[in-house]
C-alpha cells in the first residue's frame, strides 16, 4: 500500500469556493478510485488554508489487477467483415480468437489475459481531468494560458509512494515543489511525503486541518475573552468564514470610542461581524462592550495589526453613526410615497404596492389571532420605509433592523417596532424565529405574498434551482406555524393574498397558484420534518397531502408518532390497521367489488362484528368530543383498544362468507374500521 497527496497551491481562495473545491476534489478522487477499482485501505482526508487545498490518502494499492475476460465476438456464419472489425477493434489476431458453441449457435471469443495496471500512472493521466472537473461559481483567468481557476494557481505538489507525479495541468507541471512565502513567493521547498510536509508547517504555527483550526479559534477566543471579563456570542456562520481565510490564527483583543455606545447595538454588530469579521464582546449582563477581538493570520508583537484594525472599525462607525443621526428623525409616515420610487420585482410593482397588500393581509391574519389590527396595520404600512434610508443602503443586512429602529426613535408603540424589526425573519432553516404575534403576522404576511406573486408569475423553482428563494420563504413560514404552534387558515389567507393582487391589476390564474403553492409549501413541511429527524414514512403517513391549513397538526401529528413508534402500542395499532386493510383490499381486488360505505347490522350473525361496530361507534364519538389537534397521543391508545375486537373478529369470523350479502357486509365493516384509523394517521404508509 502507498500513501497519495497532491497539494494545489494559489493565490487566496475566498472561503465558500476553498470549501466547495476540497469537497469537490477529495469526492472525484474516491470516486476516481471506485470506479477504476483501486483499493484504498485506510480513509483519505482533505485539508485546506486560504492559499492551498490538501488531499492525501495513507493506503493505496501500487496496481489494480485486472483479471482475464471472455469477450463474445461476431457469429461463424457472419461475414468475414465482421470477424476482422471484432479483431481489429481489439487489437488482436487471428490466432487468438477461439470457437464456442452456444445455445444460440457458432461464436468467436476472445480472451483478455491477466494484467496490473500501476496507480501512479492511472494518477498521472487522470489528474489533470479531475482538477477539470471542478465547478467554480467565481474563476479567474490570467496570462496567456486558457486555466480557469479560484485563484491563479501557483504550484502543484502531486506524490504517489515517495516519486513525484509530473504531470502537466496547462501552464503548471507537477513537482513535490510548494511555496513556502504565500506574500512573496520566494522560499520554495521538497517534500517526498506527507508526514515531512505536516511536520513543516506545524513548526510554522500554520494548522492545515480546518476542524483543528476552527477548534483552536474558539478556545483561543473563549481565552481571551474570559481573560479581560467579557463574554461572547460565537457566531458559526462567522466563525466558519473566518477559519477559512486564516492560517495560524492569533486572537488580538481592540476597543473603539465609547461613544459609538449610543447608536444602536445591531448597527455596531453587523459592522464588526459582517463587514469586518470582528468578534464583539458584551459584559456580564450581556451589554454590547466597546471591545472587540480579531483573528489576525499573524503575531503582533509591535501592535500595528491591533491599531490598523482600530483605525478601520474607527472609519466605518463614523460613518454609521452619521447616517443614524441623519436617519432617525426622517418621518416614516411621510417617507411612505417614496417607496412608489423603488421596485419590489419586475411584474410585482413597487414597494409602495407591496406594502398596500401586505397591510390588508396583516388585517386578515389579525382576525385569526386576536391582537390589534390598529397596531399591525401601522407596522405593515411602514416596515419597508427603510429600504430609503443611507443605513440600509450602507449595510442591506440590517433592512428591518433599522426600520425598528426608526420606528421606536419616532414614538412608534412597542409591538409596532418590534414587528418591524423582525419581519424578516426567520431567514433560514436555523435562523430566530419571532414569538410575538405582531412580528409572527406581518412577517407571514411578507412571505405569503411574494410566494403568491412569484408563483402568480410562474417562477417556481426547478431542480437544484431557486434563484428568488422561494423555498427560504416557504421554510419560513412552515417555521412560524410549526414553531409558534398557530393554527391558521393559510389556504383563505393565500386565497385572499390572490385578491389583493387581482385589484392591483395582476391577472394570476388563482386556481393554479393555489394548487401549486399547497404542494410547495408541504413539500417544505416534509423537509423541515426530516430536518428533525423524523421519519419519511411516518411523515407521509402524518401529513395531508392537499391542505396547507393543517402544517402545525401535520407536524405534531408526525412527531407523536415518531416518538412513539418504537412502542409496543403502536405498533400493535399499525398491525390492527395493516391487518384489516390486507384483508379488505384482497377480497376487494379478488371479486372487484363497489363498497357503498354503508353497514347493515340485520346482517350481522356473531357478537364478534357487533361488538366490532360498537366499538367503531364509539371510536367515532370519541372522535367528536375531543379536540384531535391536541391529543394524538390520546388517539393512539383509543385506536389500541381495537386490538381485542379485531383479533376475535377475524379469530371467530370468516370475511369470505358464501352469502354474498353477508360478505360484502363484512368488508364494509372492516372498510368502516380502517375509515376510523385514518381519521387520525394514515397507517398504510408505515413500513413494516
């Protein structure tokens, strides 16, 4: 066995691509492997910094056999023609083809022999396509040469036990050679193996294993933070960002003027996260500090990164708290015939538009869960005044953010600001979601109405593809359901979203966007069901499949189940269930019957099918007298007590009785009892 590592060495590679490129590259490689059956004994890794992408694999075979085949030629009684294109298309005489007789007569055959074919040459001809394969959503050119890649592409080290793989990828000829000064590039260096190019750079304070490295950031930053009595809120979106454009990462604690204090938090937040990839700090009653840490890729031993850092976030909160001076005492209300100027979605009018339709939705939601329509209708009207202002145009992350900012420095009431605020959000599948009712409205009032326009203009997405994120906004809003446990009228809300886009003028086939955005947002539902573990058939089993109006009992419903499965309880309720279902569904199919779904209890001849139906009378009073979007879990062991009807039922009772009234009498009993069953779950889906 020989151990396999290729390092592709660059100019800075932008983290998303760096990621994506080692994925891509260490997924060919295996795949590369498989398919050529080259046998790999231990597991490969791959590693990457900002300037390389490192593959290695420990233990790979030298060859791959390849054993003898008996390949079937053309027939004795072909034309000649035949056997000469079969010899020559194999490169092979005559003397090497042999006759064999088969059950469909005369053939030629010819056999391969036995052969090895080394790796290292396999590796040597097949590199320079693999790196081909990689698909950049950013490439470079540069030079003369035709390579589209990341980054230029300085060095390729490629080494297969111990000798080098001097391959030519376009401009580039691999060597065991890397750059050792990424600045300059002018300290170069060998290596013939993997354990000696480790070796090196772990003297050099650089850590190649991102997962160390993003372990050694945050208890670097913990360290430091704990050290200087502050606390932190490690972001994971942040934190993965920065681990890929650092290398042997040092933490450097720096504060700015005190004063920036006074803006709001959520501006001097985003400012240091996303605009400069700071860690903010905040006391131990979690108040913003004026301190912040950075990951430098160096040591500072004279202090010039900690200032150059300071005078940055100096520059740019300077500019923040200008534009919030400026900003805050702007009128939202008079400010609202503004958003006539700024385009909402070709074919979907303005802003201006938009909120006229989310401000009548919001009223509709209100309805539904008891809270002001005064205040909600409010916020709805002036919850995207801040696409105008220099804030939002400076940082677009904090659209929403900032109006309620706006709003609360105006005198808007409490639950107008908030809403506003949070009307965005959640923004993903892990994102905040708003608990209080006024942001749950007018953000669902958000979300329904540009699914209902794009879908309104036939932008659904296909595939892998959604370039309007479409499916975000549907995540979305199965989150503020399903998380928020609200019980809606989704489909009479999007009916009516419909409407409002009608009396704009926007000419939708209303029939077709409901059906279709129905099916979009329970697919969505059933994502966010396997996002929480549970069960694809149990979600299938649990989830209607032509009702947005029941996303929250759907999922609870899939959950109980879920839960429960193992359970010897349930599983006897789906054994009931399966049973009869089997039963009923053989003699149906067998004597191609028409149930009328109706029982006739002068039919009956045994206690067992009357105590049966009682039974099932029950079960449908039961029914009746609960509320089934809270007790499911009740429903199940209802549904258990069936278990000793059923099993003397078929004990004692023969379906396939010759009277053909009583038969038929007798399925629809059992057609009766699976009806009751699906009331609740539908258990034909389980598996098992």
């Amino acid at each position: 066995m020989s151990e396999f590592f290729l390092e592709l060495f660059s100019e800075e590679i932008p983290p998303q691509l760096q990621i994506n490129a080692r994925k891509k590259i260490f997924s060919d490689l295996n795949k590369f492997f498989g398919e050529n059956n080259i046998k790999v004994k231990s597991p490969g890794k791959f590693f990457s910094t900002p300037n390389r992408i490192i593959i290695y694999f420990p233990n790979i075979s030298k060859y791959v056999e390849k054993k003898s085949q008996e390949i079937k030629g053309p027939s004795t009684s072909s034309n000649p023609e035949a056997l000469e294109g079969f010899l020559k298309s194999h490169n092979i005489k005559r003397s090497k083809v042999n006759l064999k007789t088969t059950e469909k007569g005369e053939f030629y055959f010819y056999k391969t022999p036995n052969f090895k074919l080394e790796t290292f040459d396999l590796l040597k001809n097949n590199l320079p396509l693999i790196l081909d394969e990689i698909n950049w959503n950013k490439s470079m050119k540069w030079g003369i040469n035709q390579m589209f890649w990341g980054r230029p592409l300085k060095s390729i080290i490629a080494i297969f036990n111990g000798k080098k793989i001097d391959f030519s990828y376009y401009h580039l000829k691999a060597s065991n050679i890397t750059f050792i000064d990424k600045d300059f590039e002018e300290k170069k260096k060998h290596f013939n193996n993997f354990k000696s190019y480790q070796s090196y750079f772990k003297g050099k304070k650089i850590i190649l294993n991102q997962d160390k490295r993003k372990e050694f950031i945050v208890n670097e930053l913990n360290k430091v933070s704990r050290k200087n009595n502050l606390s932190i809120n490690i972001q994971e979106s942040l934190i993965d960002e920065i681990n890929n454009i650092v290398e042997k990462p040092k933490i450097i604690l720096c504060e700015f003027d005190k004063r920036f204090l006074n803006i709001p938090k959520d501006i001097l937040i985003i400012t240091m996260q996303n605009q400069q990839k700071y860690i903010p700090t905040f006391d131990k009653k979690q108040n913003l500090t004026n301190f912040f840490l950075v990951v430098s890729d160096s040591n500072d031993p004279k202090g010039y990164v900690k200032i150059g850092n300071e005078r940055v976030i100096e520059a740019r909160l300077n500019d923040a708290e200008f534009f919030w001076n400026r900003n805050k005492s702007q009128n939202l209300i008079k400010q609202l015939s503004d958003l006539k100027k700024i385009n909402f979605f070709k074919g979907l009018g303005s802003y201006f538009d938009k909120t006229q339709r989310i401000k009548k939705l919001s009223s509709l939601i209100s309805d539904e869960l008891m809270i002001s329509k005064e205040k909600i209708e409010i916020a709805a009207s002036i919850c995207k005044v801040d696409l105008k202002s220099d804030l939002v145009g400076e940082f677009p992350e904090l659209q929403g953010v900032m109006g309620g900012h706006f709003a609360q420095a105006q005198g808007f009431e409490k639950e107008v600001c908030q809403s506003i605020s949070e009307h965005y959000l959640p923004s993903g599948l892990h994102s905040k979601v708003p608990k209080n009712l006024y942001s749950i409205t007018l953000s669902l009032s958000d979300k329904i109405d540009t699914l209902v326009g794009f879908f309104g203009l036939d932008l659904i997405p296909t595939g892998s593809r959604d370039p309007y994120a479409l499916r975000r906004y549907a995540i979305a809003l199965v989150r503020l359901i399903v998380e928020n446990k609200i019980r809606i009228k989704l489909r009479s809300i999007i009916n009516y979203s419909l409407t409002l886009y009608k009396d704009q003028g926007y000419k939708f086939d209303i029939t077709k966007v409901l059906k279709e955005l129905n099916n979009f947002i329970l697919d969505r539902l059933k994502n966010y069901s396997k996002e929480k573990n549970i069960r694809l058939d149990i979600i299938e089993s649990s989830i209607l499949s032509n009702d947005v109006d029941e996303l929250y009992n759907g999922y609870k419903k899939a959950e109980v189940l879920n839960r429960n499965i193992k359970k010897e309880i349930v599983q006897d309720v789906i054994g009931i269930y399966k049973r009869s279902s089997s039963i009923l569904n053989s003699e149906l199919n067998k004597n191609k019957l028409q149930l009328a779904n109706s029982v006739d209890i002068g039919l009956f001849r045994s206690d067992f099918e009357k105590n049966l139906y009682k039974k099932i009378q029950k079960i449908k009073k039961f029914f009746l007298n609960i509320n089934k979007d809270d007790n499911f879990e009740e429903i199940l062991k209802e549904l258990f007590k069936f278990k000793q009807d059923v099993n003397l039922f078929f004990e004692n009772v023969k379906v396939n009785d010759e009277n053909e009234f009583i038969k038929k009498n007798r399925l629809e009993l059992l057609n009766l009892l699976c009806k009751s069953f699906d009331n609740s779950f539908n258990f034909s889906k389980i598996e098992g």
